[in-house]
C-alpha cells in the first residue's frame, strides 16, 4: 500500500533537531560523555509528597474509572486558590478553569475549536513549536512575529500588515518566554488586550514558567490586567514548577466562552486525567511549597555559574530573569545547526540549535540550566581547551 499523508500532515514545518539528535545518539553509543543543555526537562525529581499523594489514590479503585473531562471539583477549586495567592485573579472554578493532560495538550487542541481554513494565527518566531504545529494542523496560516534583541524579544504590534491583524483569530504568546528567556511587562499586556479588541483576536498566553525567576523577579500573569479575562486564555502547569513534566497536568483559565470551545474538541478527543495525578496536582497546588523557593535559588546558582562561565570565553550571554534556558547568540554569528554540530562534536556538549524554534532563532543557541553546577563547570573548561 502507498500511505499517502494528508496536506495538513505535510504542511508542518520540518524537525530540524533530527541531525543533532543523530549525532547525540551516536555519541551515546560510543561512550562519549555528554552534557546535555538541550532539554528543557527538569532534572530534580517530583517532590515526595506529591509523589506519595499519587501512590495513596492509586490504590483506590473509585480513582480506577474515567475521570470527569472538566477535572475534579476540588483540582479546579485548588487552581483558582493558587491564583488568588499568586496573582491576586479571581476565577470561577466552574466555567473559567479547565484541567489539561499537560498544558501542550490544550495548546494543540484550542485552534481545532477557533479555525476556518486560511484564518490566520500570529505565533512569536522564535517559538515553543506546538504553537506553529497546532495551527498548522488546523488548517490555520501562521504569520510570525520575530522576537528581536532589539525588541526585548517582545513581538511589535505594528509590523504585522493590516490585512493579516484584520483576519488574525487567534495569538499565541509566552511570558517568561522560551527559548529567549525574555520576560513581559505591564506595558506589554496592556498592548495585547488592547490588540485583541480592536482586531478580535483572542489571545493564548502560555505562562509555563511563571515560578521559575531569579533575583526576586515575580512574573505577572496577563489575567492580571483589566480586559484580559475578555480577551484570551492562560495556560498553565505542573511540569516545571513542581518537576512534573511526566506525569501530564496542567490547565487553561480565563475566558469562559473560550474555555467551553476547548472543552468541547476535547470531549471528542480524550477522557480526562487520571484521578489519581488530578488529586496529587491538588496536593501539589495546596501542599508544602518550599521546594520552589529551592529550585529557584539551584538554578540561579547555575544560571551565574553558565553565563560567567561563557563571559569568560568572550561569549555574549545576557543573565535571564527567569525560565531555565539561557539564549546565547553563536559565536562569530555563526549558523546554529553547524555551531551546535561543532560544540557536540569537538567538545561532547548538547545544546539546541536556535533555527529549531524558528526562523527569527537563526545564529542563537539554547542552553537549559538542567545541567549540575559541577557539569556546567566542565562544560567551560572543555570548550576553553577544545573549541
Ligand atoms: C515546558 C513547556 C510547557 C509545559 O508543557 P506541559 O505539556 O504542561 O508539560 C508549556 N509551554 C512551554 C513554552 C514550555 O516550554
């Protein structure tokens, strides 16, 4: 039989991570000792009493049953309790709070519940690829707003034509970003809400890393701001501020308009999250939280370590405020497939290619600070002596 794969499926853009991920493999099964900066993973583990509330409600057989496709009472009562604490935003647990299986589950689904064919999606170039990829697989059209250095890696509003703002359904943004590390200020959400009035385009702000900053930073959520709830959506998770990215949760919240279309393709779709992991993502939300304030200060630690480190070969890193991921220009503006195919080559290190996030991600490369101190450390010193 001749598979023939459908437009959609050959509209993606290409993996471009294939040949690094060749040359990672190979690598490994010649024994070569990798330090891996190229997933965005982290490498701390699950704290124990989340794990142990998981252990607990596996063992009830009532948690055994499909769970319920809008998430457990008490999980989104738990949610919106967070972020009252966090960000002073009220939500209604029963209409502006849906539960997901990962937050990149939501990200792929929500265009599927907002597209005709040829709308237009305006996606962040550089970006966390589902963005593109949901799109694409909803028959939508991406326009890419670059992220410039110049720009603080924020997208500007006025450089999009018209005709494109005129047919834009729906934009997707993410504060504290990745890969740029870059993070958003009030200013900047005022312009958005202000956006997606006049253009009626809803917005999608991805907020995955809102609890991983350094030096006192506090990131903001977009539901902070006067219209916003109007306007779009959040996306949230467990994944990193809770070292969960395994056990997939994480949610939506805000408009309930938008929420009901995304709970309406998912009903077709999947059935809901394992009970047990909703109760231990309850225990996450509501239980001790003082592993955060920790795994702030770890990956701060690593983050001085790397960018002094790489000053001190002459690189030009800027110190993030938050996420894990520091986003480095390529030496010498070198392409970032070939400087990332050196740097594994010469000196045994992973780190990902920034043209893998788009075309705007060309002579960058990106670092994640899921690396130990002491490995950081040896990073430096073999690209001081190998590179
Ligand atoms: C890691 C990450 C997520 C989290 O995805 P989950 O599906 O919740 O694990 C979301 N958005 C971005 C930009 C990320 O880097």
């Amino acid at each position: 039989m001749k598979v023939k794969y459908s437009k959609r499926l050959e509209n993606l853009p290409p993996y471009l991570f294939s040949e690094i991920d060749k040359a990672k493999r190979d690598a490994r099964r010649e024994g070569r000792d990798l330090i891996d900066f190229g997933v965005g993973d982290p490498d701390l583990p699950t704290p124990k009493h989340i794990i142990e509330k998981l252990s607990e409600a596996a063992k009830d057989p009532r948690n055994h049953r499909y769970a319920l496709d809008q998430g457990i009472g008490k999980l989104r009562r738990a949610i919106a309790g967070w972020y009252k604490r966090r960000f002073n935003v009220t939500l209604n647990p029963e209409n502006e709070i849906l539960p997901l299986i990962g937050s990149k589950e939501g990200i792929a689904h929500m265009p599927l519940a907002f597209l005709n064919p040829g709308d237009y999606v305006l996606a962040p170039d550089p970006c966390y690829p589902p963005y593109r990829g949901s799109s694409i697989l909803s028959d939508g059209q991406v326009f890419s707003m670059p992220l410039l250095v110049e720009n603080n890696f924020l997208p500007d509003f006025k450089e999009i034509p018209l005709k494109i703002r005129k047919r834009a359904k729906l934009m997707f943004l993410n504060y504290p970003n990745n890969p740029t590390a870059a993070v958003a200020n009030k200013e900047f959400y005022l312009k958005v809400i202000d956006f997606a009035f006049k253009y009626n385009t809803i917005i999608a702000h991805d907020a995955a890393y809102s609890e991983l900053s350094y030096d006192g930073y506090r990131p903001m959520s977009f539901l902070e701001f006067k219209g916003a709830k109007d306007s779009g959506v959040e996306f949230h998770s467990l994944s990193k501020t809770y070292n969960m990215t395994g056990w997939r949760i994480g949610w939506v919240c805000g408009n309930a308009d938008i929420l009901s279309g995304i709970a309406r393709v998912k009903s077709n779709i999947d059935s809901g999250i394992f009970s047990a992991i909703q109760i231990a993502g309850i225990e996450a939300l509501n239980g001790p939280q003082e592993h955060i304030q920790k795994m702030r200060a770890l990956y701060q630690e690593r983050r001085d370590v790397l960018c002094a480190g790489l000053e001190s070969i002459g690189w030009k890193a800027s110190i993030p405020q938050a996420t894990f991921y520091v986003w480095v220009p390529a030496p010498g503006g070198s392409d970032s497939r070939s400087f990332a195919k050196l740097l594994l080559k010469r000196c045994d290190i992973v780190a990902t290619p920034g043209i893998g996030f788009g075309r705007y991600g060309e002579g960058y490369i990106r670092f994640a600070l899921t690396v130990s101190k002491e490995r950081i450390q040896e990073a430096i010193e073999r690209i001081k002596k190998r590179l």
